[in-house]
C-alpha cells in the first residue's frame, strides 16, 4: 500500500486531470491507483493493458502538468498496469521531494560549507562528521540539502536503513507511541536505523519527554557509529529551553550556517528552477526576479512560479513585461529602495515635464498636478519627511506639501482616472530595476 501522504497527493493530482480534461475523467480515471511516487516520477497503475496504451497517448502530458502543479516540482508521468497494493512497501513519513537532489542545488558563498559537509557525510555516513547540524533562517535550503543527503545516501545504500523525518513527525510519533504504551515498537524504529535525519530541531523547545527520549536515541546511534544528521532555524545554543546535554552533544560534530543567497546565487537558482520545470527564462527576466527577491529562496520559487502560471493561462512567452505583471502586487514595495529621484523620473515621464518645472514657480494645472503626484507618492512609498520632500520639489515648505497629499489622496478615491494613474505610476516606481 502506498502511504496515505501519497495516496492524498495522487487524490488532489487526479482531481486536477479532472479539470484538464473532463471528457475522458468518466471513462478512463476512475480506476487509477498509484504505484509510487518519488525520485521525481509518478507511477500510475491501471486495471488493464488498454488503459495504459489509452492514457500513455492521450492523457500524459494532462498527468504531467496536473502532478507538476500539485507537487510544485517536476514530475515525469507513467502508467502500468497494476494496484498500488503491489508497490514496495514504504517507510511511513519517508517522504523526499523528486527535487531536492544535489544536482538541484546551486552552491554559493551562502551554503558552500553546508553543502560540502552534506556531501561528505552522503559519502561516507557515520564517518565524517556525526552529528552534522546545519541551521539558518526559513526558506534558505535546509531541508533540500538533508533530503539530498537521503537520496544519495540511498543510492549507494546497501541495504542500510536511512530515516528522514521532520522533528515534529518524530514528537508526534512518540506521543502516539506512548498514548498505545507502544514505545519499544518506537524506539526500535529509530534506535535501528544507519541513517537518521530530523529537519527543523527546533520543535523540540519545551518538550521535554520528547528532549529525554532524542537524547537516548541519540547515545544509541552515536555510539554505535551511526550517521545523525539535524537541522534548525538556529545554532544548538540558541534553541531555547533545550537541554544543555543535547545543545553539547548537537555541538560534537559539525555545525554550519546558511546564509541567504547573494545576488548570482539568486539569478542561477532561479535558472535552474526554471530549467527543472522545462522553462527557458532570459538573463533579464532571471535578473529581475533576483531584484525582487532577496532573502527567501521559496519565495524566489514562488514569484517563478506565478510568472509560469500567468504565462501558461495566457498563453503569452515569458517576457520582461509578463513578468512584472505577474509579480504586481505579489510583492512589497518595501522589497527594495524607492528614492524621491525614482519617482521625479517617472512622474516627468508620464507627463512629459521637465524636473526643473516641476521645481518652479508656475502654478498652471498641467505643472501642479505632477508636483502635488509627486509629492503624494513620495510621501507614500519613501520614508523622507515631508521638509525632504518640499526641498526635492522646489522648496516647498512642509505644508504645501500635507496640501498636496490631502488633494491628491482625494482626488484618488473620487476619480477613477487619478486611481488609475497613480496605480500605473505606483506599478513603474516600485518596479524599476535597482541599478
Ligand atoms: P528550509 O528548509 O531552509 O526552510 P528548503 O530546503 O525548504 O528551505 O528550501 C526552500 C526552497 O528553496 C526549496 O524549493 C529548495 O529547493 C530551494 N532552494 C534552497 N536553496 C537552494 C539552492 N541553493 N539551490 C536550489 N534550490 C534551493
Ligand atoms: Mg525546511
């Protein structure tokens, strides 16, 4: 039997084939099961030869986008025929994502020690560094590298056993262990293993039966060599309320830090999400997301993927300017620095004037306007105080300028056509590329 978390996951991919394709859901999906899904392929079992050859030339490419969708990864699609009940049986929770293998890692400044000490301890587990502890803000690759630790570890297993759980799975499971007074049956699930990898340690802050049992567990697999791998969203020290024994024993082997990706490692990650989901994406457009994003890779992903999205319900090629649409509003403004200068230059461009006009005396309604846009953006989108403002803007003194926010921010709820020119204009600012 597959497990239910994939069973799940097949329900949801099924359902979204569905949508795709309705004419053939009544006839041919009713009876599909999954046979597994890992290492980025989805098997797919059918109840006769006719299904497979059916749905292998009509149906995969409806399987291929809905089970990329669900998952969020690449997956490559194939039926056979068969149930999941004949599928090798899984370790429960076991559960690495098709993507996060070594070859999909890009290495920079950021995590090149993290992920050379996860390929030397993939090389040789219990070996190199025990435990090896790797921490570093969310979204930074933690869990990418552990389970990448997993899949090579895997590979060349012979016959070892590897576990890969989150730590909250691991509380739970205890829990569950002690509430059926079934804890030899856990503790043998994990007192046995070559190979133990709990992401995100940080869960157990304040627990502290579950701290007492990890300890035990961990003497057992320390002293007999094993391989303990660990995460967490801080160094051993800095977990609060956990134990001094296990902060000393979490600070045995190796400890190391990611940091968030510079610039170059941000624009080759985006590359090779994009070419992991078949995507050709242009330096430019690569570039402009890395702008845009700076401290979260799964955000990173995340704008891909709402550009993808866009791109695949309007059929349009990815461009510069999709690709700022699709990310209006996904983003904060905050995201990066918006200088008054930023603004003079898109609001004299709108309205054709010159900065020196805006800086002057005149008072006709075609100079004013732009002033008091101006003015009233500067106030939104920077943190210059309004003297700042009046000063960029002619020397204008502070309450000329509450004078024009006031008008203009009227004006925006009154008169759709100011709302829209100061959305476009929003939109430009906020989106200019940083030099
Ligand atoms: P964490 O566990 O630290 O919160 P994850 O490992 O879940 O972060 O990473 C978030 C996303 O960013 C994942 O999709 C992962 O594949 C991706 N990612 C992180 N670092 C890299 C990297 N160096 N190269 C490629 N993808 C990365
Ligand atoms: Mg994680």
């Amino acid at each position: 039997m597959a497990t239910r978390e994939v069973e799940d996951i097949f329900a949801d991919i099924l359902d979204r084939v569905k949508t795709l394709d309705p004419a053939n859901a009544r006839k041919w999906f009713e009876k599909l099961t999954v046979l597994h899904l890992d290492g980025g392929s989805l098997g797919i079992g059918c109840p006769d030869e006719a299904t497979v050859q059916f749905l292998r030339d009509n149906c995969k490419s409806n399987f291929t986008c809905a089970a990329q969708q669900i998952t969020g990864h690449l997956v490559s699609v194939d039926f056979n025929v068969g149930t999941g009940e004949k599928s090798p049986r899984s370790w429960p929770g076991l559960k690495l994502h098709p993507d996060y293998t070594f070859d999909n890692f890009v290495v920079g400044p950021s995590n090149r020690l993290a992920h050379a000490s996860c390929v030397a301890v993939s090389h040789s587990p219990g070996n190199t560094y025990n435990p090896l502890f790797i921490y570093g803000s969310s979204g930074l690759g933690k869990t990418h590298l552990l389970q990448a630790v997993c899949f090579e570890a895997q590979r060349k297993s012979d016959g070892e056993v590897i576990r890969f759980l989150s730590c909250e799975d691991f509380v739970n499971r205890f829990i569950r262990a002690i509430e059926q007074g079934n804890l030899a049956g856990f503790q043998s699930q994990f007192r046995t293993v070559d190979t133990l990898v709990i992401d995100d340690v940080q869960f157990l802050r304040e627990r502290e039966q579950s701290q007492e049992e990890f300890f035990h567990t961990f003497n057992v697999l320390y002293n007999n060599s094993k391989q303990i791998i660990l995460s967490a969203d801080s160094p051993p020290g800095k977990i609060p309320s956990l134990e001094e024994r296990l902060i000393s024993r979490f600070n045995w082997g190796l400890v190391t830090r990611i940091d968030p990706p510079s610039y170059e490692t941000r624009v080759a990650i985006v590359q090779k999400k994009a070419h992991l989901r078949g995507l050709s994406i242009s330096d430019e457009i690569a570039g402009y997301i890395a702008r845009k994003v700076h401290a979260n890779i799964r955000e990173l992903e995340g704008a891909l993927t709402t550009i993808y999205a866009v791109a695949t319900t309007t059929g349009e090629a990815i461009d510069l300017e999709l690709a700022q649409s699709a990310l209006e509003g996904q983003l904060k403004p905050s995201a990066r620095h918006i200088s008054i200068t930023d603004i003079i230059e898109v609001v004299t461009g709108h309205f054709d004037v010159r900065l020196a006009d805006l800086q002057s005396k005149k008072r006709s309604q075609s100079i004013t306007e732009p002033r008091q846009i101006c003015m009233y953006l500067a106030r939104n989108l920077t943190k210059h105080s309004l003297e700042e403002i009046g000063g960029h803007l002619g020397g204008r003194d502070h309450t000329t300028v509450i004078h024009a926010c006031n008008k203009i921010g009227q004006a925006k709820t009154s008169d759709p056509q100011m709302h829209a020119v100061l959305s476009e204009l929003t939109q430009q600012i906020t989106q200019t590329p940083q030099a």
